[in-house]
C-alpha cells in the first residue's frame, strides 16, 4: 500500500506509517545501515554499526536501537557520555560532506545567474537595437566603429606594431594613472552595486559574503573582457596584435576594477572611522603628507617645466616601488616572445590574486550598505513625487546656496544643481579649478609667447568634451525625477538653460584657467572678456547637445560600472556624434565668422590696404560670437522639444 493511503499517521523519522487491516500501524521496514558512527570511527577498536547519535545502535545490521520495539536510549556500548563526547569533538564527517556540496551548490546557482544574466544582456541589447532608434544608432554606430577600427588596422599594418621605449617607459605610468582614475570615478554605489532583484534573493539566500563578493569579482571580469578587446583593437598599431597584447590589458583593466572595489569594500569597512570631523582631519593630514613629500622630492627642480617635473617623480623611490608592482602588467602587455608573455600573465596574475585575497579578508558589511543604499534611493523617488525634487535628499543641514534671480525659472532650477553641486561634488570643483590654472601656467612657461600658444590654449576642445561626460548636474543626472520636472510651469528653453547652466559655468571657468595665463603673457588680456564669451558659448553647446541625445536616448547612469562595455559602448558613440555635431556647428559658425568679418571690413574700404591681425581677430571673434548663437539657440530648443516629448512612464528600468 502507498505510504500516504488508508489515512495513516505519520511515524518516526517522518514516515507516514500505513494502517494495518486491524486499524493500527504498521511498523515501517528497518532502515538499511549507514555504517559506523562517528565514535566507532574515532576508536579502532569500536563496533561497526555503531551511529554514534545517541539513539542506539546495533553491532551487526546498524538498525537503531531506538527505532526497535522494547529498545529505547542511547547504545549500550558508548552511552550518554560518549554521545556527549561526539557532541564535543565537532560534526560528523557525513555533515563537513553536506555543507561541503551546499557550498558546491550554491556557487552552482551563482555560475547559472552569471549565465543567466549574460544571455539577459544579449536580448537586451537585441531588442533595443530593433526599435527604430536603437536601429539608427547602431547605424551610426557600426558605421564609425568599422571606420575607426580600419584605419587603425591599416595604420598598424604599416608601421610593424612593435612597442618602442618611450611605451616601455610609460606605460606603468598610464596603468598607474588609469588606476587612480578609477578610484576616484568609481563610487561605492558602481563598484558594490546590486540591483533590487539581487538585493531581495541573493541576500537572503544561502550565500555568504565572500560568494556575493567572487559574484560581484566575476561580474566586473566580464565587463573588463569586453573593455580589454576594445582597448587592445585600439592600441595593435602602438603596442602589436591584437591577440597578444589582449591577456595582458585584460588583467590591467582586471587590476583597475579590483582596485576600485578594494577601494570601495574599504571605505565600507573604516566607514565609522573616517566619517564626520574625524575623517576630514585625517584626509587634510594625508593630503599634507603626499603634498610634502612630492614638493621634497622635487622642491629643487622648476615646477614650469613639465616634463622635469615627469623626470624628477619617475626617479623617485616611491615611483620605483609602484613601478616594481606593474612590471608584469607592462611586460604581459609588450612581450614579443611566448615566455615573456607567459612570465608576465603570471606575474600580473600573482598581484590581481593578492588583491582579491584583501578584498576577501575584509569581508566588510557592503550587504548591509548595499540594502541601506537601495532602500534610501526608493524613499528619495517615493518623496521626490508625493513632495517634489526640493524634498528629495533629506539630510544635515549644509551651509545654504544664495538664491539666484527668477529668470523665467531658468535661475530657480540652476539654483537646485548648484545646491546639488555644493553638497555632493564639491572637491571636484576644486580639482578642475586647480588643474586649469596649473595646466595654465605650464603652458606659458614650456612653451614660446606667441600667437600659436593662445590658438593651442583655444584647442582643448577634446580635453571639454570627454571632461562634460563627467558632471551630469543636468537632465543625466536627473532622469529619476522628470515626473516632477514635466510638471514645473515652466517653458522649455529657460528649463534646459537652468539645466545646463551649473555644468557650463564650472567647465567655462577651468577653459579660463587653462587660457587666461597664456593670453596675458602674450600680451592679450584685454581680449580676455571676449574669450570668455566664446567660451561660454561653445561649452553651452556641448552640454546642450549632450542633454538632446540623452533625452531621445535615455538611460539611467547611476551606478553604472565604467568597464561595462555597453556603457562604454554608448559613451564613445556619443562622444563621436557629439563631437561631429559640435565641430559642424563651430566650422559653420566659423566659416560665415570669416566672411561676415571681410565683408564688414571691405564696407570700411579696408580690402585694398594691409589689415592689422589685432583688428581682424576682434571681428572675427565678434562674427563669430554672433554666429554661435544660433547654433546655440537651435540646440537648446531642440532639447527644450524633446524634453516635451519625452514620456518618463514609458521608460524600461535599466
């Protein structure tokens, strides 16, 4: 009969005992013997049979005693007390077996998500890319990759692709630098972030902190593999194949991400220490260290001279040291041979290895954080749209922005990315601010005082455009709360303008940094006001068009990895369709800037005669200006458009 039949009743061990034909149980059949118990195991001499787990035991078929009719207690020959030794001595070895294969199984189901999520990220990726834009920006995209991707392979292929020294001689230089970097822009929200699904059954699942760390280790491997093809595509011309340099960017771009999540694991761990006046003491001292150190170790040489100054901390004991610790990177990376490769994989291995190891022996409460973060984040969106934006963050009090003037709101919602600025990033203002007027001074003093040095001072176009990814104090920053912006009375352009105003302002006053000295050593600072003016102009055209293409592409940043190769996939995409509508718009400008200033010039019958350059330069500079305005106009309106248009209900969670 089934065990579960004749309405029977559940028996020892758990069995449901069958109703016998007189209505009583049945005994169930005796169970086959596990083999010896864990005493009989510790003692040679003990009988087999024995379990050892205080119910009993039977020297010949390992039936347990307790489960025998007329049989009941702990085996006769081991007793109580030797039950309270096994007790004593720890957990069987059938249980190390069982926590042993849950252990097993747990990674199992890790391995299986990290599948899982793979195979989610390509139909992801092919379902936006058949929406008509995603069609239109693949386009695009593929179209410049297989550009960009040819003449480097074509350039590669003419110059050999052999490393020179001047790579071997920097390079640890670049790692070091990318090292940094990565610290710095990667937060603890990028480096520890879970997504609430993870958050609600990775926590509370049979994982512990170390398997959720090696999840998070080899998620972040993944997205380094992607970064490390496209980096090796780019550098083949510089540094040889692409195949060969790959393993060793791999484990540099591995080096980085590890780095920023030791980093991010260890401000999680001394969090309490290095948090209120305490932590801003500690962080004034060690910038007074580092500071005196590095103008010690260089105080004899002359600061104008870059590259002196490059020579000087390269000779340094400290240089040697981080040098020493990269050696396998670079050699990995410019190996020409099978063994050199081979020794530097396993040196760079031996360090990302040794840099795991801490991040494991730190076992900091990143979950704990990770849960606070998300649920903070959720009542920040919960008050931003029951209360509105100016209710968002919640805090201690900060020292307040002066209000700015109405402006047609455009002021009020500068006012609201100042404050935002002022309480989040502010030492990022100071870097910019401090590099511009550095970067300025080395310009005038490593370079002749000429014109060419004002015109090079202007081109650091490029250096804005990757520097405007960086403060997303606009529509980027804010796409959580475009319900409530949607709502404003407000019209479209003054909204985009008090959008985009804070990020122009701070980037239009490090291009004065970088500028203004090389204009005043060559004996033009009273064109500075109008410099400025340009300034302003091209940087307000920037951020415009990057708030366009983010509010008819939108996606959320925050919390993104960096090293993700979609991420890094759209940002250089944008930067490359960006820059070409930028360039476009300032060549035009130009362009009519030239013929607006030799018409107005030939009114003034001074076609015939020699022009002063002076003269010339401030009418042009003027065309120019006028010209830019317009660009500028049509672009902010533009965004102003699809602000209107966009739907932040129908935005997909990223």
């Amino acid at each position: 009969m089934h065990p579960r039949a004749g309405g029977g009743r559940r028996g020892r061990g758990g069995e449901f005992a069958s109703a016998g034909p007189g209505g009583g149980p049945v005994d169930p059949p005796p169970r086959a013997a596990r083999g010896p118990c864990a005493l009989s195991r510790a003692h040679p001499g003990g009988t087999p049979g024995h379990r050892g787990d205080g119910r009993g035991c039977d020297a010949g078929g390992g039936v347990p005693q307790a489960d025998r009719p007329g049989s009941a207690g702990p085996c006769r020959r081991h007793g109580r007390a030797g039950l309270r030794r096994e007790r004593a001595a720890g957990p069987a070895t059938d249980r190390g077996t069982k926590t042993a294969a849950g252990a097993a199984g747990t990674n199992g189901a890790l391995v299986f998500l990290l599948g899982l999520r793979f195979r989610g990220g390509l139909r992801q990726m092919r379902r936006s890319v058949a929406t008509p834009k995603g069609k239109l920006m693949g386009g695009v995209g593929a179209f410049l990759v297989v550009l960009w991707i040819g003449s480097f392979l074509l350039t590669g292929s003419s110059r050999g692709g052999t490393p020179d020294e001047a790579i071997h001689a920097f390079l640890p230089l670049i790692i070091l630098l990318m090292l940094v970097t990565g610290v710095l822009r990667t937060s603890s929200d990028q480096a520890i972030s879970f997504s609430p699904a993870e958050v609600n059954f990775l926590f509370g699942g049979p994982f512990s902190r170390r398997q959720l760390l090696l999840y998070r280790v080899a998620l972040l491997a993944v997205a380094s593999l992607g970064l490390s093809v496209f980096v090796a595509v780019l550098g083949a011309p510089d540094l040889g194949p692409t195949l060969r340099i790959l393993p060793g960017i791999f484990s540099a771009v591995l080096l980085a991400q590890l780095v920023s999540l030791f980093a991010a694991v260890l401000r999680e761990r001394v969090g309490l220490v290095l948090s209120g006046r305490l932590g801003w003491g500690i962080g004034v001292l060690v910038l007074v260290l580092a500071a005196s150190g590095l103008f010690g170790a260089v105080g004899s040489l002359d600061l104008s001279d870059p590259r002196g100054l490059l020579e000087a901390v390269r000779s340094g004991p400290e240089w040697r040291a981080v040098e020493l610790a990269l050696t396998p990177f670079t050699l990995a990376i410019t190996a020409m041979t099978p063994e050199g490769l081979a020794l530097g994989l396993a040196g760079a291995t031996a360090v990302n290895g040794a840099v795991l190891g801490a991040i494991l022996l730190l076992d900091a409460n990143y979950l704990e954080a990770a849960s606070r973060k998300g649920e903070r984040r959720y009542s920040d969106l919960q008050r931003a749209q029951s209360q509105g934006i100016a209710r968002a963050k919640p805090g201690r009090r900060h020292r307040g922005v002066p209000r700015l003037p109405h402006w047609g709101g455009a002021g009020t919602i500068a006012w609201r990315q100042l404050t935002a600025l002022r309480r989040g990033s502010f030492g990022l203002v100071l870097l910019l601010l401090a590099a511009g007027a550095v970067g300025g001074g080395w310009i005038v003093r490593s370079e002749p005082e000429t014109l060419v040095v004002v015109v090079l001072a202007l081109l650091n176009f490029p250096l804005f455009l990757f520097l405007a990814d960086s403060l997303r104090f606009d529509f980027r920053g804010d796409l959580d709360a475009l319900e409530t912006l949607k709502a404003m009375p407000l019209r479209p352009i003054p909204l985009v303008l008090g959008q985009i105003a804070v990020p122009t302002a701070l980037l239009t006053l490090t291009a004065l940094g970088l500028t203004a000295p090389p204009l005043v050593a060559a004996g033009y600072g009273a064109a500075l006001p109008l410099v400025a003016v340009l300034l302003l102009l091209v940087n307000a055209l920037i951020f415009g068009t990057k708030n366009y293409l983010f509010l008819h592409f939108p996606v959320s940043l925050r919390g993104r990895n960096p090293a993700d190769i979609r991420f890094l996939g759209r940002m250089v995409l944008f930067l490359m369709v960006e820059a070409f509508i930028v360039l476009a718009a300032v060549g035009a400008s130009a362009l009519c800037a030239v013929i607006g200033a030799a018409v107005f010039l030939g009114s003034l019958g001074l076609v015939g005669i020699k022009v002063p350059t002076v003269v010339f330069a401030v009418t042009f500079a003027l065309a120019f200006g006028a010209f830019l305005c317009f660009p500028v106009y049509l672009m902010l309106g533009r965004a102003g458009r699809a602000f209107e248009n966009l739907d932040p209900s129908r935005l997909l969670a990223d």
